[in-house]
DNA sequence: CGAGATGTTGACGACCCTCAAGTGCAGTGG
DNA sequence: CCACTGCACTTGAGGGTCGTCAACATCTCG
C-alpha cells in the first residue's frame, strides 16, 4: 500500500520553469519539445548515465529517486537525487561524467538537452535562463555544503540524525511533507554514504528512535522531535581559537 | 625562513579574468577599478565577513589562505580555500551569508562587487561573465562534492590521506606544486573539518609518513607518493550491489 | 629569552566495525 | 492462496579504531 509517493508537479518543476522561458523566446510552441522530454519512465535500477559517458541532458527527477556513484564502479554512494531535484548540474560544463547514476525505483524524469541550452546562450537570448542556471548551481552548491558538514560530524547518531532531518528538509523544499517520508535508500547505500557500517546505521536509528526523536518502520520515516535532530548538526562544546577581533580599516 | 609561499599571479587570478571581461565591455578602463579591487590586504585571523552580512563580494585568494566557519561561531571548520579561489561564490545569489570566513594568515585579496556584476547581467552586456560565472560555480560544486566523498571515508587513515592529496591537487590547480606545500590551518582546524580528534589527525599523519607515502615537519608537506594516497579514496573491496544492465528502450 | 599557543605522546575507555546468525518482507511459482 | 526463496534488515559478541584526558615537547612571537 503506497502512502506517499512523491511527484512533483510540473509547475514546480525546475527543468520545466527553464523549458518555459527557452520556449518563450521562440516563434513555436513546439520548441519546447524539442529541447524538454517529459515524463520519461525510468525503471528500477536502471541508469542513467555511466562515468565515461558524453553529458548529453540535464535530468530532474519527476517521480522515483536517483542515487549516485563515484567513478564507474558502484563502490561508494556519492548522493541521493529526490523528486524535484536535477541529477548532473555540475557536469553541465564538461565533456564527460565521472560518475555513474541509477534510479533507486520506478520513477519518470524530465530531460533537458544540454547542447540545445547551449546553442541558446551562445546567441544571447536567454539571459533568465543563465540566471536561473547560475542560481540552481549555486543553491546545489549550498546542499553539497550541508551533506559535507553533516558527512563530518563526529559521532555516527549525530551523521544518521542530520542526514533525516536534511532529507525531510530537501522533501518540504519541492512540496512534500519534511516530517513523514519514505526513504529510497536501503540501509547500506545510506552507510555507504556516510562512511559507516550498515549495522551501526540500523542501531543509531533505533538509538535516536528510543530517544522519541524519530519513529522509523524500515522505509517509512517519522521525524518526531526536528530541533532535537538540527541540533545535532552543532558539535558539543569545545570551541575553536576565537576570531582577532580587529576592525578592518 | 618562508619557503614557498603561494601568490596567485594576476593573469591567473579568476577574478581578475572576470574583471577583464567586465571592463572590455565598457568604455573606460577606469570601469575595471570601480568594480574590483586589487590585493586588498589582509592580516591573519581578521574577517572577510560574518554569517549575517549582507553578501556584497566576492573574494578572491590573492595570497595567504582563509578558512570558512558554519554559523557564527567557530564551532566547525566548513572549508578552506587557497590562494586562486573564490570564497563565497555560492552565496551569489543569496542576501546574507549564513557562514563566516576569516584569513588563516596574512595575504592578500581581490574583492569583485557583485551589485555591479548583478547590474553587468541585467543589462545583458556579458554573455561572458555569465557563463564564466556558471563554470565556476559548477567547478565549486564538483570540489565540494569530492571534499564530500573525502569527508566520508570510513577511516581516520583514509580521511588525511585523501585530504592531503586533494590540497596538493587543489595547490596544482592554480599554479602551485601538488607535492611540496605548507599546510594553512592547524591540526586543530584539520581536525575539526574532517570529524576527527586533533590527536587523531596527528597519529595517521605519523602513520602516513611511516609509510613513507608522506614526509610531514609540523606543518610543511611533502607527498611521496600521491598514487597511494589517492588509491585511498577507493574504499576496500566491499561493493554494492549491481546496476541492473537493463538497456532503456 | 620567556610565555602562550600549538603540536605530540601515552594510557584508557567508548564507540563503531566485523563476523555470524537470525528475522522479516517482497516477489515468484506451485 | 500459500509456501518458497532471496534479499534487506536486525541482533549479538568481540576486537580494533578513535576520542578523551593529562602530561610533555616544540614552535612562534613579542
């Protein structure tokens, strides 16, 4: 029985608020198509790209979710992509990928081609696009920022703690409920993201769940207590060296 | 007695790359020099901002090294940034920063004003500038991603190794050698960037140069052999399980 | 040259990884 | 519909890694 299944609307959707304005600018309608393809299933486990392969589109994830793995080999997780977020913003400039992706379920992405959005900006239609490409790449840049912190933290329920907690925030930033989700990934992919051990994933779970702070059936998710969770993200006490004071001239 | 210290040539500066763009669009020369300002020095430990400043530049590492703080206090060290690089890129499009940045040492800095580059776009003068910008923003992410993976490794060996590795990647990169350099921060700050204890950092450092992959006095580096180091980004044998080789229709 | 910060070392204990066994869930075929 | 099978998930025991604390060495800067 499918409680939640995340799918972003298409008016939320990123790729196709950038498909509208490159649309706009041309005589057609129909240019759109030619540069957008929605809604193209994509079935479990199945990738999308290989580390090797030429960058052809930028995807968004529609409905389902995406996971990411360094290099060719699917050794260690590199990230998670949830419905509404856009899989390979930071290739978008090179030749190829060095990393490979898959869907982590049954699921439909939007495509967008990059050589088209190139062609555009070369003639210096689009400035609206460039912004919001400039603007997209800067916010992933803020969410990689967050996963390192997180990734750093100390102890392993610290790690486990924020990771939920961020994952609900990156749900409630496409529309979806940030305290109830369900999670894409198996416990292993989660560790293998974390640099922890799958076992000591499944036990801070049940730690932070004896603390009241999340309830958690599996896949099913269900942040209980969110301060207590973000507060992980601070580290204890001991303060670093101070900054100089010094007023700047 | 300073050895190498690390100045980034002006024709190798990213900012000043920009600022050149920037100014052969407008009439004057004189244009370059409202919008950036040129070896701005700076003493150690005093701030480029804090969290909740409005976001006014960008700064460019001229010479010297900074580091980044999450928050406002110096609770966790968010990242460091050597000279060539930008700090602050990915708060472009943002009104405040919600980190804080400060010199690690005495240096110098190149400040580009951002309402200017802000006005640049909107008048659709520079097609350059914007896809300039988006390169750089995608190259950031693709750091912050790798810095990411780093942060994640199982192992505190694993960690320090790689993270050496990556400065001296990071050194190459803008004109620097990969394998001799001088480490900015502290083992304190290394420490409290990667997760670990500053005791921690210190034993693997030893058991690295044990291993005669690196020779380490205080804080100058020097890699002996960068392909053992970088072999530590790949985790041991432990795969995951298998893309499905399904061919998309 | 002295004082304070930074770096280093050792002992001990907590945390987390490893290994191995067992449980539950989902998809498949009888 | 239900047993079967495979995989993900869970649990426990034991050992290695790393954090903590305290003492000491070294470096830096005035």
């Amino acid at each position: 029985m499918p409680r939640h299944i995340p799918i972003v609307l298409c008016r939320n959707c990123a790729l196709y608020k950038t498909a509208l304005v490159l649309g706009l600018e041309s005589p057609a309608q129909e240019a759109l198509h030619e540069v957008v393809i929605r809604n193209h299933p994509i079935e479990k486990g199945q990738p999308l790209f290989y580390a090797g392969d030429p960058v052809r589109h930028l995807y968004l994830v529609h409905s389902g979710s995406c996971i990411s793995y360094d290099g060719a080999e699917p050794r260690q997780v590199r990230g998670f992509h949830l419905p509404g977020e856009i899989v390979g913003i930071e290739e978008m400039d090179e030749e190829r990928y060095n990393h490979t992706a898959c869907a982590l379920e049954d699921g439909s992405l939007c495509q967008l081609d990059v050589s088209r959005l190139e062609e555009a900006l070369e003639a210096e239609e689009l400035i609206k696009v460039q912004r919001y490409l400039l603007a997209t790449a800067a916010a992933h840049a803020r969410q990689l920022q967050k996963e390192r912190l997180i990734t750093g933290l100390p102890n392993a329920e610290q790690r486990i703690g924020a990771f939920l907690y961020n994952l609900g925030q990156r749900f409630q930033s496409h529309g979806f409920p940030a305290l109830q989700y369900r999670l894409p990934m198996s416990r292993e992919e989660m560790a293998s993201y974390l640099g922890l051990a799958p076992e000591t994933v499944i036990r801070m779970l049940k730690k932070l769940a004896a603390k009241k702070w999340v309830r958690v059936r599996t896949r099913q998710v269900e942040i209980l207590d969110p301060d207590a969770l973000q507060a992980l993200l601070t580290r204890t006490p001991p303060n670093l060296t101070k900054i100089k004071s010094a007023a700047k001239n």
